[in-house]
C-alpha cells in the first residue's frame, strides 16, 4: 500500500509513450501508473524528418502530472528520466525555438548534392581519438548529427541552446535556462575530462553553441509552480541509465534489455573505449553499451505486413501477438534466415528474408526466424563488450523479454549462464531508487 504522505513521482518521457507513477519513498513501492502515447510526428514532412510539436509534449505532461500530483501536498517532488538523443532548441526561459526532433530521425542519410550525407561528412571531421573519447555515439539520430545538419542547412539562431526533449520540459515548466545530466549527454562528452567535448563541437562548426549547465548528481534543479503546489524537479536522467539502476544492474551481469530497440550493456568502474558505446553511469561508474539493436520496432514492422490486408478491409484482428507466441511455440526450429535490421543499426540498414521455402514461409517460421536473428546479435554484441566474457549472469530486462519467452529460451541457449529477468516499470523504478537516495541524504544532512 502506497503511504498516504507520498509526495514523490516519477516520469517517463520515452518515445512511444509518456509515463509516471507515483513513488512511496518508505514502502519502495509505486502505484498510481498513468501512461499517455508520446504525440505523434507531424505531417507534411520528408519521410526522413521526424519532428514532434513541443507544445504538444508539454500537454501530456501537465495532465500526467496534474493526476499523480491531485493528493500531494503543496510541496513535491518530481523525478524525471527520458529519450536520449534528438534535439530540440530553446532559449533562456526555456520557450521552444523548433520543433523537437527525434532521435529517429533521419534526415542526415540524405544525400546532398556532393553525394555524401550529413553523417559521413561529420565521421570524416571526427578523428578516432575524438570518436574514443565521445564514447563513440554517433548514430543518424544524436544530437551532434542533428545539429551539424541544421548548422549546414542555416536553421541554428543564435542565442538558442540544445536540450533533450526531457530537459525541454523541466526547462519550460521553470523559465530558466536549460541544464542536462550527465546520463543524458551521450555523444556531447568528453569523458576522459567529464565535460562538454568542445574540441569536437569546434571541428563541426558548433564551437559558437550555447550548451546547458552539465549536472553530476540527483539534487533539485528547478522549481515548477503548478496552481497551488510547487515541484522541486530532478533530473532528467537518460531512461537507459535509469532502467538499469531500477532492473538492480550489477557490476558482473551482462544486460540485454529488449524493447522498442534492445541494448547490450556491462558496468565498469573506469573509464576504456572499445568497440562499443560509453556513456555515464551512476555513481561514479560507466556503461559499456552497444545500443539501436532490432527489436520491438522491427517485430511491430512484420505485424503491420501481416495485417496491412485485415486493416484495409476493417477487420481488425483480435489478439494478433497471441496467435504469433502460439504460432512460433508449434514451430521447433526454423530453416528460414531473417535479418531485421530494417532500421540503421550496427547489424545494417536493410533486411533480408533467406533460404524461403513453401514449408517454412508462415508465420511461425518467420517471427521464430526473427526471434534468432535477435539472440544472434545479442551474442554478437556482447563479444564486443568483453571477448572474455566475465560476466556471472544475465540480466533481462524491458517489456519484449517478458512476452516472448521463446526468445528468452533461445538467449538461454547461446550464453549458457543463469539468467535473471527483471520484472516491473524499470524507469519507474529507477527514479524510485534515486528519490530513497536523496531522502536518505537529505536527511542526514
């Protein structure tokens, strides 16, 4: 039972959906979880620009927040973790100066008159001691790709500084400049110094950028005045971060978390580029990643091939992922080779569907098919974070992991290690344990 004097809550502004909670700092527990769809991209736009109306995000926040918060006291606390990369522009009281664009955006593949696009020109201005130290983030997508292509294309004002979306919101709601936590700065780092890479912003002509005050802890860092009540928000932390922190990630598991995209990731206490991702951890760790891999995007791809015919005739089917678990659990193995990477990811571009036949071109075989591709370049990734692998278990996490157990089973077949499945709101759960840290803090202060 949550106790009646809970005035904590936690949001979670991902990129399929907007959600928050209530968070009992005594008890451990959550309750009250709301959840709204993430504003849909808006039209008449090239299909490779994804752009979100900020005024819309900031709707769906006001109202989650106005729930959570309708039996809270006049004094709260908000917890805020999000989507990482993308770019939105705003100034110093925070008002929007674009439109947010997403971390899926593509617009920097586009080829421009030179027959190069924006992100092979930015790779070639990054030498590899500058790709090490940025952690190696760079994907269609991050912010440092989005802005060099709207510096190329004369869309950059002055007096304009970039935000995530997450660090948007708290910015608007409090009139102030924007601030960014180190778990959300991933690709703008310097991580062998812990500050903005100025060097690299230099070399793709943002030297002249206005960036956000870097924050390193949990501490309140605005103050929201809503009606009656006043919210000391903190924040906004990168979701991954914070989903690993509530799925109790240690420092010998191995990750794979598996939802919307699916990561493989391990913890270290130092500091070393490799072959994979880096980005800032909490409590003084890092995290070794290898992120963008196909999951939950590139299934939901399938299943709108699969039921494009019933949708055109207006008759929607009634349990379409139910009839597919059953549909793959009939099939015990498949000779049907599929490549998923319908998305740029470090697996492709493009995917493929081999070796079809008449005996295994069905719906079972395919998702089956899909499924092993996913549990190939799990273990792909994961020789990439240490050839060694010295990890003592693995840790599963994310929504995909709990409703495909076929795919679980084929994960517990290529790594030979206990797995332990991490069940519940990891974000969520995430901010719950940062709110019991700070309280803890605070008051031994």
């Amino acid at each position: 039972m949550i106790h009646l004097g809970s005035n904590h809550f936690a949001l979670d502004i991902g990129s399929t959906s907007i959600k928050g909670c209530v968070l009992d700092v005594e008890s451990g527990q959550i309750a009250g979880v709301c959840t709204r769809p993430f504003p849909a991209p808006m039209g008449n736009l090239p299909s490779s620009s994804i752009e979100i109306d900020p005024r819309a995000v900031l709707e769906v926040v006001e109202s989650i927040v106005d729930e959570l918060t309708s039996e809270m006291g006049s004094q709260c606390h908000g917890w805020i973790c999000g989507q990482m990369g993308g770019v939105i522009l705003a100034d110093d009281r925070g008002r929007a100066k674009s439109n947010y664009l997403s971390w899926r955006d593509q617009r920097s593949l586009v080829s421009g008159g030179s027959g190069r696009c924006t992100l092979d020109r930015l790779r070639e201005d990054w030498p590899e001691p500058i790709m090490a130290s940025l952690g190696r983030e760079l994907q269609p997508g991050s912010t440092s790709t989005l802005l060099h292509w709207l510096s190329e294309h004369r869309q950059l004002r002055d007096g304009v500084m970039p935000l995530s979306i997450a660090d948007f919101v708290i910015a608007n709601v409090a009139r102030q400049p924007g601030r960014m936590h180190s778990t959300h700065a991933i690709g703008l780092l310097d991580l062998q110094k812990d500050d903005w890479h100025y060097e690299a912003f230099e070399r793709i002509g943002l030297g002249d950028l206005w960036w956000p005050e870097l924050i390193r802890d949990a501490s309140q860092i605005a103050l929201w005045k809503r009606g009656d009540r006043t919210i000391a928000l903190h924040g906004a932390f990168g979701d991954q971060q914070s989903a690993l922190l509530g799925a109790r990630l240690a420092s010998d598991e191995l990750s794979i978390n598996i939802s919307t995209g699916s990561q493989v990731s391990m913890l270290t206490d130092s500091f070393r580029s490799g072959p994979y991702q880096t980005r800032k951890y909490f409590g003084n760790q890092w995290l070794n990643t290898v992120t963008h891999l196909p999951a939950g995007r590139s299934l939901n791809a399938l299943m709108q091939l699969l039921t494009e015919l019933s949708e055109a005739e207006s008759v929607p089917l009634e349990r379409p992922w139910k009839t597919v678990q059953e549909k793959m659990e009939s099939v015990a193995e498949t000779d049907l080779q599929a490549n998923i990477a319908y998305f740029a990811s470090p697996v492709g571009k493009s995917g493929t569907l081999e070796n079809m036949t008449t005996e295994n071109l069905s719906v079972g075989h395919l998702f089956l098919a899909a499924c092993v591709s996913m549990a190939n370049n799990y273990e792909t990734a994961a020789k990439r974070l240490s050839s060694r692998q010295d990890w003592s278990q693995l840790a599963l996490s994310g929504g995909l992991a709990q409703s495909l157990p076929r795919l679980v089973s084929l994960i517990q077949s290529r790594f030979k290690k206990p797995i332990r499945e991490s069940i519940g709101e990891e974000t969520l759960l995430g901010m719950l344990q940062l709110a019991q840290q700070h309280t803890i803090q605070s008051s031994s202060h």
